[in-house]
C-alpha cells in the first residue's frame, strides 16, 4: 500500500472514502468520511456508482451507527481495512486533462511534478458541476507557490479566479491595494486561499500541524 498523507483519501474494504485529515498515520489512518456508496446518491463514479456524499457532523454520526470501532477525535482506520489510496499529486494529470480549470491552475504554478496535486471530489472522480477544485502543494514548495499567488494577484494572472481570503469576498483589482498579512497567512497557515471555480489552494509544508497555524523555517 502507498504511504498515507494529509489531503489523500482512502478506501475502505467496503467501498466507503475518506478524507485524510491527520499527519501522522502510522499505526492507523485519521480520516474523515466523505462518501458512502448508496443508490439514492446524489454523486456518480466513472464506473457508474452512485454515493451520498456527508458533511462533517453526518459523517460522525454515521461512523458512530455502522463503524463504532473506527470513532475517535476523527475517525481511526487499521491499514488492514484500506483497500486503495488516492494521491493528489499522482493523479494530478488525469484530473488536469478533462478539467480545464485545474490544467490552468497547473500552468500558473509551474511546480514541478509530486509537489502539487489536486485532492477532493475530483480526485475520488464524484465531482459535480460547482464541486470545489482542492489544489495541494507539498513541501518546501509551499513557500513557492504562496508567493506565486501574492504576485499572479498582482499582476493580473488570476482574472477568472477572484480570490476569498476567509469570510471576505474580493476582486482582483481591490486586492492590489489590499495584499495584507492577513490574506498571505490565511494561505500560509493552511486555511487556504479560495478562488472562484471556487478553488481551494492547501498549503502543506512537510508535517506542520495546520491547526496550530505554526510555520517552518523557510529552506525546512
């Protein structure tokens, strides 16, 4: 099995996906559940399978019903029961080549390849017409690709893309005079910068607990 990290998802031996959601996964897998093959589902798979898909709270509850032994903090799952992983930054491509809007994500990046994938519906291949585009950079390559964001932004190569820093709405031409610390950090500490399509760009810099907002020393 390919090693498992924040922004995959699995697949469990019963055809359930998750999210995963923690760093480290080494005795089990912190995920959370996002999907659940039903055939009053509202998401298709290529190969014709219906899902429901849940939200958070939902997801728990049903975990705590059908999985009691998968319940924690986030819901806990033995490697023996993974069947598959999905990895953003290997699938990437695929993804890129029947959505336009994440091949020119790619182009306006320039990462090299492993370093940025795309996580989410479309990497589960459940996306629907407004499904958000979850981007993902890895590594030292964080640093790169949130200062590509400050100056595309700048220089007008997000237009198709206005940017949501947080609960605030934004166009391109008032983010010129409003590039604060504020907006920087809310994609440095991994909260995300959000675009319209809409787009949400994760920054993951090695094994930084997210949650905390704390940031590695620039070259870790």
């Amino acid at each position: 099995m390919l090693p498992v990290r924040l922004r995959d998802f699995i697949e469990d031996s019963d055809g359930w996906l998750y999210a995963v959601s923690t760093y480290d996964n080494t005795e089990k897998v912190g995920c959370v559940l996002r999907y659940v093959p039903d055939t009053r589902g509202e998401r298709t798979s290529r190969s014709g399978t219906r899902y429901r898909k849940f939200d958070f709270e939902d997801a728990y509850a049903f975990i705590a019903r059908h999985k009691p032994q998968y319940s924690d903090l986030v819901q806990r799952i033995p490697h023996r029961d993974v069947k598959r992983v999905f990895k953003p930054e290997l699938e990437i491509l695929r993804i890129a080549r029947s959505h336009p809007r994440v091949q020119k994500l790619l182009d306006l990046f320039g990462l090299p390849a492993g370093t940025i994938g795309c996580t989410g519906s479309l990497l589960c291949g459940l996306e629907i017409e407004d499904s958000d585009i979850d981007m993902v950079v890895y590594g030292k390559h964080w640093f790169t690709a949130q200062k590509l964001v400050r100056q595309g932004i700048l220089e007008g190569k997000w237009r198709g893309f206005p940017l949501k820093c947080g609960a605030r709405s934004m166009k391109n031409a008032d983010l010129k005079s409003r590039m604060t610390s504020s907006c920087s950090m809310s994609c440095a500490n991994g909260t995300g910068a959000r675009l319209r399509a809409p787009t949400l760009i994760y920054f993951i810099p090695g094994r930084m607990t997210i949650l905390k907002g704390h940031q590695p020393e620039e070259g870790q």
